[in-house]
C-alpha cells in the first residue's frame, strides 16, 4: 500500500473493519461533545464598564423612543389636517359608484381617492391603476 510495512492477515481484517465504519451514515461511536472553555472571572473594570454602557443605552433607548413618539404624533396631527382638507372636496355619487365598479374597490376607498383628486375620475382611475 506505500506506507513503508507489509500488512499482515490481521491488520487487512481491521483495516476492513475501520473503512467500513466511514462508509455507513452514523456507524461507529458517537463522538463525545466538544465542551466549550471557561469563561475568566470578570474583572471589576469589566463590570463597571458594563454597568455604565447600560446607562448609557438605556438613556438612549428613552430619548429615541421620546423622538419616534414625537414624530408619530405630527404624522397623525398632518393626516387629520388633510383628511379635514379632504372632506371638504364634494364628490358625485355616481362617480363613486363608477369608480367602484371598475376598480371592485369599497366606497370608502372610491371616495378618498375622488377626493384626493378633487374629483377627477380619470385622474383617480389613473391613480387606482398605478
């Protein structure tokens, strides 16, 4: 075989026996679990460290959660002034109903698009396609 010793009778048996181990899905013993290493004590400047990121994130967390709650409130304060703005724009019923039925949308959704555009079926159905 070219690794520098004849094998004997013996070892073919056992070479015989350890490939054919490899050659079959889950064959032999299983192999024991690698276990993980032990973590090091912490230092008391690790966890000072640690205590004072914590701080740091969770008073940033508050302040991006303050500006996020702010912005959701002028959204909302914006799209109320434009839905009053929107009410206002009168809209034909049988526009409604046109637009209904050649998009197979709900009358809610028929008016607030007429609104949108003032009115303008053609524009609104141009919306509704795009």
């Amino acid at each position: 075989m070219g690794h520098g010793r004849e094998l004997g009778r013996s070892d073919i048996g056992k070479q015989v026996e350890i490939s054919g181990r490899g050659s079959e899905l889950g064959a032999g013993p299983p192999l024991p679990a690698a276990t993980p290493p032990r973590p090091r004590p912490a230092s008391s400047k690790t966890v000072t460290n640690y205590a004072e990121e914590k701080e740091i994130l969770s008073s940033e967390m508050e302040m991006a959660m303050s500006v996020m709650g702010d912005r959701r409130s002028r959204e909302q304060k914006a799209k109320q002034e434009r839905d009053k703005e929107l009410a206002k724009v009168t809209v034909k019923k049988e526009d409604v109903e046109h637009i209904m039925n050649e998009m197979e949308i709900s009358q809610s959704a028929a008016e607030h698009g007429l609104r949108e555009h003032l009115g303008n079926v053609v524009k609104t159905l141009i919306a509704l396609t795009d």
